[in-house]
C-alpha cells in the first residue's frame, strides 16, 4: 500500500467473505455445489492481483489520452484493448455469467469482491466489461435459443462487445417517452430501427470485432409511454449465415462526449438508421422492454455501487499511506514547544478523524453492498422456501446500496483530496482523477434521487410495507450484551434508537404523502435514503465489530479485555489490530456519522416545504 498507486484491500474483503457473510455456506446450494471455499478465496487473489498489475497501471495514462473519434472510428487509449483482451482470456468478464456460454459461473457475492477493485481501479475501462456481461444476460434470460447461441458466448468470452441503448438526446431517463422507432421488415425477419441514443457507454470502441446493441425502441402500432416499449438486438456488423460480422449495420458514432471523469470510457451519441437500413432483432416480443431492461438496470445499479466503494478503497488506502509517511507540524500536545519533533500527518486530530470517516464509510459500503449481493445469491439460488424473502430484501436494498456506494463514495474520495491538502488538487496524486471519476456514479444508472424516489414511493409502501418489515426482521439480531467493550455496547444502543427513529421517520413520510400530496410525501426521499444507509452501514460494521471482539477473546484467552490491554496487544499484533479497529470502526460510524439521521427525522417532522413553495 502507498499513496500513489491502487490496491486492493484483500484483508477486509476476505473478513467480510469470510467471517461476517460466511460465503463457504454457498457451496451446499445445488448450484455452487461445484465450488469449495478455496475455490472463492483463490479468485479474490487472482482477481487482485490482475486488477494491480493489468487495469490499475492503465487509469492514469487512460484519463490523460482519453478516446477519440477518428474517421468515424473509436480510439481507445494505449493498452485498453490488450486489457480487454486479457480480462476476456482470464474469464472476468464472464465471472457469474453461465458456463455453457464460457462464463465462470460464481456467486455474485465472491464476484463482487474483484469486481469492486477492478470499477474502483479502471472505472473507464470496467463500465464497457460490466455492461458487455449484462447484455449478454439479458439475452441468455429472455433470448429464443437461436439468439443465444448466436450473441451470449461470443459476449461473455469478450470476442463480442455489449451496450445498452436507453436514453435519448430529449428524454433523459424518461424512458418511457423515447422517440427511436422499429418498423418490421417486409420479409418479417428482422425490424428497421431509426433513432438517435445518447449517452451511450461502450457505444463503440476497438476492443472487438463486433458490438452487441440493446436498444430501446417504439415498434410500429405500439401504445404510448412505457407499455408501448420494446427491446431490440442491434448489432454493430451484420452477421452472415456462419455468424461471422460482415456489413455495417448503419449504426453511426455522431460523436464521443467530453467529461468531467471516465475520460477513457468512449460515451458515445449513437444514430440508428441514417439511410433507413438499421437492422434489429426484437428480445422475446414486443412491449416487454421496459421489463426486460429493468433486469439488467437492477443489476447495474448494484455494480454502480461497486464503483463508488472501489474508488473509496482505493481513496482511503491511499491517504493513509500519505498521512503516514508525510512529516508536517508539531503534535497539538505539545503546545507551542517548536524543539519537539516533528509527526507525520496521521497523527494531527482532524486528519486522524477524516481518516477514520473515510475507512468507516468505506467498510459499512463494503458491508452494505457485499451483503445485498449474497442476497441476490439466496434469491436466485437458495431454498424454494426462502427466495422471497431474500428477493425482497435485494429489492429494498438496491436504491440503498446504489446511493450508499455512488454518494459516500464520492465522499471518500473528497475527504481524500482533503487529507493530501495541496498535492491532493494536483494530478500527481490519484486522488484528483479518483474524485473525477466517481461523480458520475450518482448519475448514471438512475440518479440518487431517482434511486430515492423508488425507494420512498415503491418499495417502503410495497405490500403495505412488508419490505421494509422483512429488512427491520434482518437486522434485528445484535445485542449490546454481547459487545466486548463498553462503548461499543453504548453504540449498538445508539443504533437501535436511530432504528426506532427511521421507522417513526417512515410512518411521518408515508403520512405526508396522504395527507398532503405525492409532492410533499416525496420531498425528503433523498434524505430518507441516506438515513436508511446509515441504518444498515452501521448494522454490517457493529456485526463486524461483535465478530472482531470474539476474536480478540481468543488471542487473550478471555482475560485482560480493558481497552487499555486490547490497545496494546493491537500495537503488539497485525492481527489484532485489524479486530480491534474494527471495533473503533464501527464506534466512530455510529457516533460521529449516524447522528445526522436525527437531522433528517427533524426535516420530516418540520413538514415545512419552503422549497416547494418558492418561486424558482
């Protein structure tokens, strides 16, 4: 670890595999049966290890390239192609994919842990593999077989690449009012799409022979908004009866947009059927599009979130290792005794307390995050009796964790910049581009507010709230008799009172929207969301926390467990100190970061709603 390049923290993310999530047990589900818990641990090493030595050495010199449009054709920077090629050969792009289209085949939540490092290390690059594996799923999900044969193995082997193709210039993220129309060919084999798509990530590159377009379009005599929407295969280069590409498909790059971030990632405004000869193929039948692309958007959301916590890894590890090796000032002890010597930055109070925020905010994503996607493992693949359950706790959660990762993490890295102070707004840091990179998680994928307003308007009132009380159920477990130390019994007292707040808190929202208005009921859904993130940040962190204190049991054989001895031997102990920070960790989120939940039940119960009001 050093303050210069990217790593992985293979430590915590083996804890929270490990020990919290216990991701061994997966292995007795008929599915995984073919795995062992050395099979999981050996690829969050490998994963790491390609992610430092392949994708990480890339975003630098990426970011400073960027792509270009030359004669019509996608630039990407040097080495992004040789990258995409070895993560296809290594199999990461097909990590959870089926492996009967050459996929590996993994449970999302061991995937997530190298998926994390390489969106946190290579976001410009990752953004085209992530969305490449989701196309292809939605094609192996809701494909005829003659079209999975034709597109899945080709994707997930990485010879073939995959875009989604939602928004438009004039409609943003309101799909359902999209203009790109299809028309069935006289022959009835395939449809004329003629449309233009914008921001389209991965729209075009160099990285494969071919590209695989999901397209949202209008079918001709198709009713109005989102009922009338379909799903279309676009491919880049028509295919011959081999299924070899051969003819252009009259999709054409009008132009690659210039960003903030992900300068590398080609962002394309793509034009279909310029000279009315665009051919698409419809997925399944027409007007299931928006149910369709809904599948995959779930799916993206959650590995949106992987960016911001990657990037926030990667920001606290390397602010750390400056704040230690850094020399500045005299420690505030010392008054104004200028024959002290001088301490490196990490001693400083206010560099100390960033520090332990960024690696609380970083560890409760990691929880949050990590867990949501075992979830989603126990959903799809455990016990008949149990998938609802688990389905609805990763429909509640996805908002959740999507806004968590995406707003914390950009948090993170803020507070890092912060810590580096003046080399930290420089480019020879990587904290600048760090910064950059992640705002863009808080747009794409559905806005944080949007995200919020699924979660306030849908999924808390969903089945009466049955969600929500299934959540409630989850996290009822931890104990403050079982805490190790008394300040961290005091915090797991804090949290169940905050948790007892955000049900008030939630009951108050519910009663605005019926007394007052959608608007009203509306207004503090981002509030909310960030309220119920810290909930469940903290929940995932004090589990951590009861774990780490039974360990520390261990290593003094149940004596001597003052804060003072357990100071000491973490000081003495690589090991213990892990544990024993962890409970430190998860002191610091509840009682320094959850007290801002108590703003937001005070906003709520204010029912004031100036902003409404005012005239903008």
């Amino acid at each position: 670890m050093n303050s210069t390049d990217y790593s992985v923290d293979r430590r915590d993310i083996r804890f929270v595999h490990q020990e919290l999530l216990k991701l061994e047990q997966l292995t007795e589900l008929p599915h995984f049966q073919g795995f062992t818990a050395q099979d999981f641990d050996m690829v969050l090493q490998e994963g790491s290890t390609f992610v430092e030595e392949v994708f990480a050495p890339l975003n630098k010199p990426g970011d400073e390239q960027g792509t270009h449009l030359v004669d019509g054709r996608v630039v990407t920077p040097t080495g992004f192609k040789e990258a995409w090629r070895q993560a296809a050969d290594a199999g990461w792009i097909g990590i959870i994919s089926e492996p009967e289209y050459g996929g590996q085949g993994l449970p999302l939540s061991v995937a997530v842990g190298v998926l994390e490092a390489m969106y946190g290390s290579n976001p410009s690059l990752y953004v085209t593999v992530m969305l490449t594996s989701g196309a292809a799923g939605l094609i192996s999900h809701f494909g005829d077989e003659a079209q999975k044969a034709t597109f899945c193995e080709k994707m997930i082997t990485g010879r073939w690449g995959g875009s989604m193709c939602l928004s438009e210039p004039d409609t943003g993220s309101a799909l359902g009012d999209v203009t790109t129309r299809a028309v069935k060919a006289a022959d009835g084999g395939h449809y004329l799409l003629k449309g233009t798509k914008a921001w389209i990530s991965g729209g075009d590159h160099d990285f494969t022979e071919n590209i695989i377009h999901l397209v949202l379009a209008r079918a001709q005599g198709s009713p109005p908004g989102p009922k009338g929407i379909s799903l279309f295969i676009v491919p880049k280069y028509r295919l011959d009866e081999d299924g070899n590409p051969t003819l252009p498909n009259d999709v054409t790059t009008l132009r690659l947009e210039h960003k903030l971030g992900i300068k590398a990632s080609p962002t394309c405004l793509l034009e279909f059927g310029a000279r009315d000869d665009c051919h698409g193929y419809v997925l399944d039948g027409e007007n299931l599009g928006m149910m369709q692309m809904f599948k995959l958007m779930n799916e993206a959301r959650l590995q949106v979130a992987l960016q911001g916590l990657g990037a926030a890894s990667g920001a606290y590890r390397n602010a750390l290792a400056y704040a230690r090796e850094r020399v500045q000032g005299i420690p505030i002890e010392k008054g104004k005794d200028q024959a002290a010597a001088r301490t490196p930055i990490v001693h400083h109070p206010d560099v100390r307390n960033m520090l332990m925020t960024m690696k609380a905010l970083t560890e409760g994503m990691r929880g949050l995050i990590h867990a949501t996607a075992f979830y989603w493992d126990l959903a799809h693949h455990g016990p008949a009796e149990t998938r609802q359950y688990y389905s609805d706790l990763v429909d509640i959660l996805t908002p959740v964790a999507k806004n968590a990762g995406a707003d914390q993490g950009f948090e993170v890295t803020r507070l890092g910049v912060q810590v580096l102070g003046g080399v930290g707004f420089t480019e020879e840091f990587p904290l600048a581009q760090n910064l950059r990179d992640t705002k863009i998680a808080s747009i794409y994928e559905g806005t944080s507010g949007m995200q919020a307003l699924d979660l306030v308007t849908r999924k808390l009132r969903l089945r009466g709230g049955e969600l929500f009380a299934s959540l409630l159920r989850e996290i009822g477990d931890v104990d403050p008799r079982q805490a190790l130390l008394p300040s961290l019994g005091q915090a797991i007292d804090q949290w169940q009172d905050a948790t007892e707040k955000l049900k008030l808190t939630v009951t108050s929202l519910n009663n605005l929207n019926t007394e007052l208005g959608p608007r009203e009921g509306a207004f503090h859904a981002t509030d909310v969301a960030v309220y119920l993130a810290d909930v469940m940040c903290a929940y995932y962190l004090l589990k951590m926390a009861l774990i780490a204190g039974e360990k520390l049991r261990a290593f003094t054989g149940g004596d001597g467990l003052e804060t003072g001895r357990l100071r000491e031997l973490a000081e003495e102990s690589e090991e213990a100190r892990f544990y024993y920070n962890k409970i430190k960790t998860a002191e610091h989120y509840v009682f320094q970061i959850l007290p801002r939940a108590k703003a937001v039940a005070a906003k709520v119960q204010s029912r004031n709603f100036a902003a409404l009001e005012a005239i903008l």
